[in-house]
C-alpha cells in the first residue's frame, strides 16, 4: 500500500511538472529563467521572480474560482499577505525545511478521504499539488520558528487581573413576546393570559403573533441592557422572572412580553478562564515573533516589489 500510495504522487508530481515546463511566465522552483513576460512580474526576492499568475493562483486557492469582484483595498491586503507568505517559503528553503514525502502524501489521502463525505473534489493527477504544498511548508516552518513560545501560569494570572471587565457577565433576560397588530386584539389576548402559565403564552404566541419569532413560542432569546429599543428595554428589565408585561405599543405593532429566566451579573472565575486566556496569549506571541521575523527577512533580503505591475492600484496599508 505505501509503495502504491507513493507512485500516486510521483504521478502528481511528474504531471503537474511537465503542465508547468509549458506555461510561459512562470519560474522554475531553483529560480532559473523561463521564457514570460517581464512586465508580470510583481515581486522579486533574491533571484526568485513572482508572476501575475502566481499571485492569481494564490488567490484562487484561497477564495476559489468564484471569488467575486474584490475591492482594491482587500486586494492590497491580499497581495501584502501573499509577500510575506513567499518570504517565509524562501526562508524555509534557504535554511533546508522541507516536506518529507510522507507529509505530502498524508495530505493527499486525507484530502481524497475528506471529498467522499465533503463538497470538494478529489485530486487528480494532473492536478498541481505546488500552492497546497508551500503552503504546508510555510506553516511547517512557522512552527519550528514558535515552537518554544509559552504563556506561563504568571501571565495568564496577570492578564486576568488587568482585563477584569473581559470576563463579566453583566445582567441578562430571557425574553419572549406575543406581538399584535392593533390594541384590540392585544387586550382580548392579554385577558386571556392573566394568571395563565407558559403554556398558554406559548400557543398563543404561536396561534396569534406576528412576529418573526411566533413559530418557536415567541421565544426571542437572551439580551443584556441596551441590546433592546430604549422603552422596550425598560420594561423587560422590569419584570421579575416567569412574569407577564402589560400591553407596549411600538413602530412594530404591540407587545406583550414575558420573562422566561433572569441571569445575574455574575464573574467567570480564573479557573475557567484560564485555557481561553492563554491561547489568547499564544496567539499574540506567535504573531509578535511571525512579524518581527519577517520584518527582519525584508531588512536582510534582496527584494523588489513592483505594484505597478498589479492589475489593480495597490494601495499601503491604512493610506
């Protein structure tokens, strides 16, 4: 099976070669000259030359062929994420981080596995593997790259104490309502309810609502103060829990509403909060040390970007 699974993706690999040796305006993977056009190209580091195409690619592998008509500020962002991106891939190479075979073919057979149960396609050979391997590469060399980065019991417990706010749970309602077209209707349903349970209030939600909410009880869910129309607000806040309201009139029509469950403000303790706060710190680490990395590539390269080759007008960041 292991010799099988490995002359597929020699298959792969020599089809999606040989389908590259005929396209013009690309570059080989050392870097050498390939017939193309110049006036692609829109990014050099060292002597590795990216192509209009390239970043086409790039695109698509991330937004699919159906990716729709993008404006020119997400596609600057997009081309600036597309640079870091082949930085990292050539730092990798540059320092010999690369994909064993056994990576590679895992990824295929678990993509061909997933396409069975998921709306995607099996790979075929033919099918150039290269973006999803680069990109495998690069995510390969950012975890060799933070691989010792921590976030200690010490920074977790300060982080805690200096966001207190982040982790308080100020008082919610848990609301429903019978919403009436006219006054009319409101008091004879409303008379109805008087000292009836949540049953009743329910199937008359269901029967005479008409609001968006009437087929689930009247059930519109959980709302902290300030989340509802300032009147309304007030007096859902009133009620006590399994309480009835009187009949509110609103642009919407009238309102009868009903407290199913009140929730104290309450603080989620450290314990709890504890997993969150430290991939919230991991997650700020690595992005610190993937930044500053790149920072010091681009200081260190060789590199040009040429914008004016973009076929959009390549805005900086926050111009």
């Amino acid at each position: 099976m292991a010799a099988l699974s490995a002359s597929i993706l020699l298959i792969f690999t020599l089809a999606a070669d040989c389908r590259r040796g005929g396209e013009a305006g690309a570059r080989s993977s050392t870097g050498e000259d390939v017939p193309g056009s110049e006036a692609q190209a829109i990014l050099k580091i060292g002597d590795h030359v990216l192509t209009r195409s390239d970043f086409d690619k790039y695109i698509d592998s991330l937004l699919g062929p159906e990716k729709g008509t993008l404006s020119t500020n997400v596609m600057s962002r997009l081309y600036d994420d597309f640079v870091d991106e082949q930085f990292l891939l050539q730092a990798a190479r540059s320092q010999g981080v690369s994909l064993t075979t056994e990576e590679k073919q895992d990824f295929v057979d678990k993509w061909n596995r997933d396409a069975l149960s998921q709306d995607k396609e099996a790979f075929r050979p033919g099918d150039s593997l290269d973006r999803f391997f680069d990109k495998m590469l690069v995510e390969k060399y950012m975890n060799l790259l933070v691989k010792d980065v921590v976030a200690g019991d010490e920074e977790i417990t300060a982080y805690y104490r200096d966001h207190r706010t982040e982790f308080q749970e100020p008082e919610r309602v848990k609301v429903s309502q019978i919403l009436l077209p006219t006054e009319e209707k409101a008091l004879e349903v409303l008379g109805r309810l008087r000292d009836r349970g949540e049953d009743e209030f329910r199937t008359a939600a269901g029967k005479e609502s008409i609001g968006p909410e009437a087929a689930d009880g009247g059930r519109m869910g959980v709302f902290r103060a300030g989340q509802l129309p300032r009147d309304l607000g007030k007096v859902v806040f009133s009620l006590g829990q399994g309480e009835m309201s009187g009949i509110h009139r609103s642009d919407y029509g009238y309102h009868i509403f009903r407290i199913d469950q009140r929730f104290e403000a309450e603080e989620t303790p450290l314990e709890e909060a504890a997993l969150s706060i430290r991939l919230k710190i991991l997650e700020a680490k690595v992005k610190e040390a993937r930044d500053a990395h790149l920072r010091r590539l681009k200081e260190t390269m060789e590199w040009s970007s040429y914008t004016e080759n973009l076929p959009f007008a390549y805005l900086k960041e926050n111009s």
